[in-house]
C-alpha cells in the first residue's frame, strides 16, 4: 500500500473488472475522503507497519477466517500490535496462531446467507457497511468476479488490511465511503446490505439508493433486524434501541417487504428470523465494550433493556 489510500490499486481495480462506468466517480470520493483523515489514522497505520514479514501466506475459511504462514516473529509482540486496531466489531480471525475474538461471530450469518442460494459466480458485488470486510472474503471465496466494500470507518479499513496487505487478492477492494458517496449508475450485479436498514433515518431513501446501485436482472440481500411479529408492524424508538442510538425503524418482515416491493424489487427468497443470541454477539477481549449481554432486560431475554422486541434478524433477497 502507498500512502493511506492506494488510488491507483483503486483505479486499476474498475478497469480490470470492467466498471469503467463509476471508475472516476469512485476515485473523486475517495480524494475527497482522504481530505479529512480521523484522528487515529496514524495510530492505526503505525500498527499495521509493525506488523511482520509472513513467507508462503496462504488464507482459509472454515470456523475463522484464517491467515497462515511461515514467520518468526513474536507471538506475544504480534498480539500486541493486533490488539491495537480493537475493538474488532466483526470476524473471527486466526492469524497465524492467533485468535482474533470478535465481538460478532459473522460466519454464522455467513452460514444464513449460503441458505438462500445466491449465486455470487462471476459477478461483480458490492458489499455496503461492510465493517472490516469479514465477507468480503467469504464472498470471493464464493466465486466472485470482484467484491467492493465499503464503510466510512478508517479503523475498519485498517483491519481489512491486516490480510490484505500479505494475501493481495485482485479481486477485493475496500472503499472507506458511505452509500451515499457511490455513484447511482447500476453498476453492480448483485449488492449487499447487511446490518444498514436500521441505522438509516430514511429506510425507503435508503432502499432507492440500492435500486441505484444493481443492474436490471441483478440481485439485492438485505439482511436486517426485523420485529417477531407476523402482523405488519412497525418500531420507531423514541430514544435508544439494545443500547443503540442510532435505530430508526424496525419493521416487521411484512412491512420490509411491502417497502422493497415499493420500490421496484421482486422478492425471491424470505428465510426464517433468527433471534440474536450470545453465541453470535458479546463481549470478548477484543471488544470490550458493552455488547448484547449487557443489553437485554435481566428478567426477559425477549426483551432489550429498554422494553422493546429483542432483536431477530431476516435475510431477504430480492430482483431489481
């Protein structure tokens, strides 16, 4: 990586996956994101330089998604160095012989998305509010053509650069943007939205921007907290929901249906809610701050703290 951001890596991956369409509106926005770099930047960056050589890296998925290789560096000093980018929100890890702890365990969501049978294969998909790029890898491992993250947090693009600066895998490229900083030109085949809806204060606006993003034909996934209620209902929090300030809406899976169709989506594949549970989000000693055991109300774990439905989550892919 050159500098903080490696904009002619960024340029060369549009053009090598024929997405000349949006090549120089993605290049604009991330100049303009590099104009006001966070204050921790530095910090961050240091760590990842203080990483080690690592010979004959090879990456795998199966419980973790894990880096191997051939190092003789330091466990302990490695650790320490990797423990400077927490909280690590998304994962878990294995580098070398390092378990990176995630507050969430994705690939049990990853195991959610596989049962609906979207096809990724040669496709070019863009994953929004991709945290630290967790599925990025699972989704080229899938077959992707290519995989574009984005998320506007700089920490979570330095921890997607902890693999990606040993595996330099053509295919991913991770964009430090927000969905409203990508051009609305149906690029992409198909786009995923996992964990966005909620935090959205227009969740149609934000369906609309989706629309914008997927070719004609193309495939969206939402996946999405949504109330355990068969009616078509509605949550609007008055102030926080499991802790979170910045939750919207929940809808029921009938409301959020009734929302894609709206905007122009055929729905194609409905699964089960899932309730939320501590095998999939809590505290570790990468993350540790408060997480969904401190959340949920101590005399019903059907409820948040607050009183509201605890959270169950549905993965819906639709047609644009």
């Amino acid at each position: 990586m050159n500098g903080l951001l490696d904009l002619d890596y960024i340029n060369y991956f549009f053009a090598a996956h024929r997405m000349n369409l949006i090549r120089k509106d993605i290049i604009a926005a991330c100049y303009k994101k590099l104009q006001k770099p966070h204050g921790d930047v530095a910090r961050w960056q240091a760590a990842l330089n203080d990483l080690p050589v690592i010979e004959n890296v090879s990456i795998a998925i199966d419980k973790t998604i894990k880096l191997s290789g051939a190092c003789q560096a330091d466990p302990n000093a490695i650790e320490s160095t990797l423990k400077r980018l927490c909280p690590w929100r998304k994962g878990p890890f294995q580098f070398l012989d390092i378990h990176i702890d995630s507050e969430w365990d994705s690939l049990l969501k990853w195991q959610r998305v596989q049962a609906t049978d979207i096809d990724f294969s040669d496709k070019n998909v863009l994953d929004i509010g991709c945290g630290n790029g967790v599925f990025m890898w699972a989704i080229a491992q899938a077959g992707a053509r290519s995989v574009t993250g984005v998320d506007p947090m700089w920490l979570f693009y330095h921890q997607f650069m902890v693999l990606q600066r040993y595996v330099n895998n053509p295919h991913l490229c991770f964009l430090p943007l927000g969905v409203q900083d990508l051009p609305l030109k149906n690029a992409y085949d198909s786009v995923l939205s996992m964990g966005v809806l909620y935090h959205r204060k227009s969740p149609l606006d934000h369906l609309l921007q989706l629309k914008g993003l997927i070719k004609k034909g193309g495939d969206l996934l939402m996946e999405t907290i949504v109330l355990p209620d068969t009616q078509k209902a509605l949550l609007t929090p008055q102030d926080r929901y499991a802790g979170m300030r910045n939750v919207w809406m929940i809808p029921s899976v009938g409301v959020l249906c009734d929302w894609l169709i709206k905007v122009g989506f055929e729905i194609t594949h409905i699964s089960e809610i899932v309730k939320t549970t501590l095998d999939e989000q809590r505290q570790s000693a990468w993350m540790d701050f408060y997480s969904l055991n401190q959340f949920l109300h101590n005399d019903n774990n059907e409820l948040t703290i607050e009183g509201h439905p605890a959270p169950y989550r549905v993965i819906i892919t639709a047609r644009s």
